[in-house]
C-alpha cells in the first residue's frame, strides 16, 4: 500500500509541476502581453504627441498665411496710393508745361513788343535829331541874315 501511495503522490506532484509550468507559461504570456500592451500605448502617446506637433505647426503655418496675406494687402494698397500720386505728378507737370508754354509766349510777346518800341525811340530819337538840325538851319539863316 506504501508503494500505491508513493505512486499516487508521484502522480499528484507530477501533475502539480505541470500545472505550476502551466501557471508559469501563462504569466510569461501574460508578461508578454502586459509588454506589448505597454509598447503600444508608448507608441500611441508618440503618435498623439506628433498629432499635437503637427496642428501647432498647421497653426503656426495658418497664422503665417494670414500675416503674408495682410502685408501683400497692404502692399497693394501702398501701389495703388503710388500710382495714384505717381498719376497726380504727371497731371503737375502737365500744367506746369502749359503754363510754361504760355510764359514763354507772354516773353516772345515782350520782347517784341521791347523790340517794337526801342524802334520807336530809335525813330523818335532820328526824328529829334532832325528837328534840331532843321532848328539848327533856320537859326544859322536868321542869324546871317
């Protein structure tokens, strides 16, 4: 009887130690899940903190876009208020020439009529020097008479 109980206390611990590497194997596959799980939500947080990097570069770019566009509006505005005093330029010398143009001719006008009337005292001075030879004459004739 002490050899069937040997035998079935053999059994038992036979059984036991494979139930104990059951055990084991079970909680190594376990481990093995709790590591990959662990892996997993690391990379998850990798991936969710690459997701928040990329909407603040987006953000950033967007903000970007924004400010270029304002200064290329701002730019536009700046040629138009050139163009227009570039405009309002061309219309002052426009009346700067017309007004040129018409000095000019009032100067030819002067000048002729300087020209015209230093004619005038030139004859009125030829006329003069007439007058006094004629008076000179007729003095010289009265005086020898």
């Amino acid at each position: 009887m002490k050899n069937v109980d040997r035998t079935v206390q053999h059994d038992r611990t036979a059984q036991h130690d494979s139930t104990v590497q059951h055990v084991d194997s079970t909680v190594q596959h376990i481990d093995s899940i709790v590591q990959h799980t662990d892996s997993a939500v690391q990379h998850n947080d990798t991936t969710v903190q690459h997701v928040d990097s990329t909407a603040q570069h987006v953000d950033s770019t967007v903000q970007h876009i924004d400010s270029t566009a304002q200064h290329v509006d701002s730019t536009v505005q700046h040629i138009d208020s050139t163009a227009q005093h570039v405009d309002s330029t061309v219309q002052h010398i426009d009346s700067t020439g017309q007004h040129v143009d018409s000095t000019v001719q009032h100067v030819d006008s002067t000048v002729q009529h300087v020209d015209s009337t230093v004619q005038h005292i030139y004859s009125t001075g030829q006329h003069v020097d007439s007058t006094a030879q004629h008076a000179k004459f007729r003095e010289n004739k009265y005086t020898q008479a």
